[in-house]
C-alpha cells in the first residue's frame, strides 16, 4: 500500500501569510485540493500529515479525519510546500486544468450536456475547450475565449451578461461572476463573488472581489474581502523582478509580473492602491488609500495598530454566516491562539 507524506516543515516563510489558517493542501486549486487529487490517483493510500506547528498540525487533523499523522516510516512519496509558491503555481494553470480534466471524467460530459445555438452566449476558440456543468447559468452576452486555454464552469455558478472569460480558467462551485473580465490563468475557488478585472491570480474559497477594480497576478486566500475600486499594481515602473518582504526576509519571485498576496480573513477598503509585492497578513483590515511592502497579522487601519481580537472573531463569525458557514469550535480556539501568539507573545 502506498504511504505519501504532506509534509508542511520547513515551509517558505513567504507562505506564512497565507498558511496560518488553511495549509496548502486545502487550497482550491481547479476544483480539488490535494487530497482529492491523491485519493483519486491513490484510492488505497495512507497520506499523512506534518507540521512545525503542532497547533497547526492539530488544526489540519481535526478537519482532516482520512490525514493520519506523522510517523517514523519510509514514504513513496513526499510532498513539500516549496512546491505551492503562488507565483509558480500563476505559471502552470493550464496543468491544473488538464489535471483536473484527467481526474474528473465527469467535466468530459458536461460539455456534450449543452447547445452553443439559442444559448445567447458566444465562444471564441474551439467548443470542445469550454466544459460547463448542467446547473451552471449563463445569461446572454457573456464571451468565452478557449483560443489560449480551457474554461471550466463548475456546479451552480452564474455568470451574468457582459462578461468576458479566457482561458485557461476554472471558476468554482456556486461562484458569481458580474460583469467582468477575466483573462487568461486563473484559477476561482466555491462560493465566490467576482467582478471587474482579473487577471493571473488565484483566489480561493469564499474570496469577494465583487466591484470594479483591477486584481493581476495575485494569490488570494479563503475569506478575503476587496471593495469597490482597490486595486493591485503587479508591474513596477521599471520592470524589475518583483521581491516580496516578509519582516526581516525578502523573497525573489523571479518575474517581473506579480501583484499582491492577501492572506485570510483580510479585507482591504474601497479604493485602496495596494503596490506591486504588497503581503498582507491574515485578518488584516486596512483602509489607508495606498499599501506596499508587508502588513503584520490583524493590522487595523494602518500599520502599527491591532484589530482587537473579539472584535475580529465577531465579525469573522457574521462574515461565515453570510455563506451559511460556521466557524468551528475548534477553530476558534486555534484562532486566539494564533492571536496571542503573534501579537500578545510579542
């Protein structure tokens, strides 16, 4: 029987921001997360599970009840998170796609179960790359551009009139798209809410980038709030390689085109102009009219103030619930750990 390790040690301090919460394996990434992905490659595989953190570790576990933990064996396979960068991940969306198409042969269905003819939508490219779910809906004016990728609509999504989607391109369970124009390599996770202009990012489960407003090249992490107009620049004036700091260390990601990585739970105001390589940590609520470099966890406002911890629990909880979401009792309590840790410890 074949034993694959996750293993989460040594991660990238770069990945901190958007791991404190959800570990990489949990990320969306065209319609499953790693698990998914090994269970259908593996279905009699033990995986198991590791972590520096053994709160974190523990978090993992309870969600994860088929991840058994570490121990003291030779593995097949091991799997690290230097693997998940954001902006290597931007490169291979295509891979994705085609993964998630190999995997799931269902999404080869979907795309005999609709009529080009009558929808009142138009494709550009070839047919045969656009795969729609039956319970997808798509009003009339919408564009889907296959000439450079496939587009995969997944279950109950609704894309409305005016839109613009090329591929390649996953759009996930239940998500919204108004209104927008998405170009080519993104991948959209369940239960978002997306409009105006996106291009290269990732944005993963119950992300609102609702209104206008530009997001390039970006990676966007579960419950993420964008208002109206805030927008990310991912090209510095002189087209240099864009380094990404995180306190004392700095990152090269090797490309001049990267924007911003938002971590969970952060909200960013209406307006606001966050600058190429912008980091901001989880829970972070600003509302300064121009960001740049990185943003401690739970910033309030602007940098050097804290979002008081029951006020962001509260809030976090009312944020769940407009998704029929519920924070867990046990991820709260990992959560004020997390906060005593990173701020209180200090």
């Amino acid at each position: 029987m074949k034993s694959i390790l996750i293993d989460e040690r040594n991660r990238p301090k770069i990945l901190d921001p958007i791991s404190r919460f959800h570990s990489f394996l949990e990320w969306n990434l065209g319609g499953l997360n790693l698990p998914d992905k090994l269970r259908l490659k593996y279905p009699s595989a033990n995986i198991y599970y590791t972590a520096d953190d053994p709160g974190f570790t523990k978090l993992i576990l309870q969600r994860h009840s088929d991840l058994l933990p570490y121990k003291e064996i030779s593995y097949d396979e091991t799997i690290l998170a230097e693997s998940y960068l954001p902006w290597e991940l931007q490169r291979v969306v295509t891979s994705i796609i085609e993964e998630t198409l190999s995997l799931n042969k269902d999404w080869k269905k979907y795309r005999k179960n609709y009529k080009i003819k009558g929808s009142g939508f138009h494709i550009v490219g070839k047919e045969k790359h656009l795969y729609l779910h039956p319970s997808v809906t798509v009003y009339p004016g919408v564009v889907f551009d296959t000439s450079t990728g496939p587009i995969l609509v997944d279950e109950g999504a609704k894309i409305s009139s005016f839109s613009f989607l090329e591929g390649p391109l996953y759009i996930g369970k239940s998500s919204q798209v108004d209104n927008a124009r998405i170009a080519g390599g993104s991948l959209i996770g369940k239960n978002c809410r997306i409009g105006g202009e996106v291009e290269n990012s990732i944005i993963l489960d119950y992300a609102n980038k609702h209104h206008e407003g530009f997001l390039g090249h970006s990676f966007v992490s579960s419950w993420v709030n964008l208002g109206a107009l805030a927008t990310t620049s991912d090209l510095k004036n002189n087209y240099g390689i864009v380094k990404l700091k995180l306190n004392d260390s700095e990152t090269n990601t090797g490309t001049i085109k990267f924007g911003s990585i938002l971590g969970p739970f952060a909200k960013i105001a209406i307006g606001v102009m966050l600058n190429t390589g912008s980091v901001v940590d989880i829970g972070s609520n600003l509302l300064d009219a121009r960001v740049s470099g990185y943003q401690h966890p739970f910033t309030w406002i602007s940098a050097g103030k804290h979002y008081q911890l029951e006020s962001f629990l509260a809030d976090t909880k009312k944020i769940m619930a407009r998704r029929s979401v519920d924070l867990l009792d046990f991820e709260e309590e990992y959560l004020r750990n997390l906060y005593s840790n990173l701020l209180e410890g200090k």
